[in-house]
C-alpha cells in the first residue's frame, strides 16, 4: 500500500512540474509579445475565444 501511495505521490508532482513548466514557457512566450509590440485588443481576444 505504501509504495502505491509514493507511487502516486511522484506522478502527481510530476505531473505538477509539467504543468507549471507548460505554464512559465507561455507567459515567458506572453511577455515576448508584450515587449515586441504583438499584442492583441480586447475585442480580438473575444472575437478567438468565442471561435473555440
């Protein structure tokens, strides 16, 4: 039972690892645009989200 549980553990952390790096490589890519001048209006944004 226990190695079940570390077993757990370590692919949950994993899985947390993977998403926060997921996470920093979109804002870093997020602040990329910001300092080159590609950004988005407000009404862009809403005109892709309501095309998903």
């Amino acid at each position: 039972m226990a190695t079940a549980i570390a077993a757990k553990t370590v692919e949950r952390s994993s899985s947390i690892d993977d998403a926060m790096e997921v996470l920093f490589g979109k804002l870093d890519e997020a602040i990329d645009d910001m300092e080159s001048g590609r950004v988005q209006t407000i009404e862009e944004a809403w005109k892709e989200i309501d095309s998903i």
